[in-house]
C-alpha cells in the first residue's frame, strides 16, 4: 500500500486501485466559465519521454475534438524540471475552447510514472489576463517528492 495525500488528509490506498484524480477548479457553480484549470493524472510506461508522451497527446485530441486546431507545441519550465506545453483549440457545439496544457512527468510514491497535466480552458481567445493567471500557477507550482 501507499499513502495517499489529499489537501485535507491521507490514507492508505491499496497497490491494486488505479488513481485517476481529476481536479477541477472553475469561476462558476454551473454552465460555462469564462476560465477554468483542469488538473489530471495519467500513468505512462518507462519508455515514454515528453516528446513522445506529447504527440501521442496531440494524435489524440486531433482525432477526438472537432476542428482541432493545433497553436503550438513547445518544452517549457515548470517546478525547476522540463515539462512540455502543448496550445490547442477545438469547435463545441458553434463555439471556440481555447487550451492551454502544461504536462510535467512525476514519480508517484507508489512507484509508478505519472504524466500530470495541468490544462486552462477559457472559450473563444485566451485575454492576457488569463495567460498571466495561468502563467502564475504554473510558476507556483511546487512537487511533492515521493515519501522515503
């Protein structure tokens, strides 16, 4: 088992449970926000590499979101490590979303090798205000090592 850490406690979470936390943080309690951060975790093998993890990514949401339109693709700093930044955006339902990704790669205690993404959604073009907020979280980012 590994301990498992939430903001508000810990538990023992058996080798067998696959985590698949998704963290949600959004302007409003309902319909759209003019800017949310979605923050999710996939495991990913040991042959994987930014780059790789990258285009797979890119493949992807290419072939899931309608209209993609890939911006850019870019390594980028994050937490003093390598991370890889990935701007999209897609059409939904008549109307432009607009992400922005920052996906770093992190040891969980358990072991395994997790890809942890960090995505900001806002509809239409991202303002410069939403570009420094989401700029200013990933600069607060701090990694939690595993436990020894």
């Amino acid at each position: 088992m590994t301990t498992y850490f939430t903001n508000e406690l810990s538990f023992d979470l058996p080798e067998a449970l696959k985590d698949k936390t998704h963290h949600i943080f959004s302007l409003t309690d309902d319909g759209p926000s003019p800017f949310n951060l979605v923050i999710s975790r996939h495991p990913i093998g040991d042959e994987d590499t930014l780059e790789s993890y990258g285009r797979r990514l890119t493949a992807e949401l290419q072939q899931a979101l309608p209209k993609f339109d890939l911006i850019g693709t870019s390594t980028i700093l994050v937490a003093g490590q390598t991370g890889w930044g990935l701007e999209y955006r897609w059409l939904n339902q008549g109307q432009w979303l607009h992400q922005r990704q920052a996906t770093l790669f992190h040891q969980a205690d358990s072991g395994a090798r997790l890809a942890v993404q960090f995505t900001a959604t806002v509809p239409g073009d991202f303002s410069d205000r939403w570009k420094q907020e989401f700029a200013a979280i990933l600069g607060s980012i701090r990694l939690r090592r595993p436990a020894s």
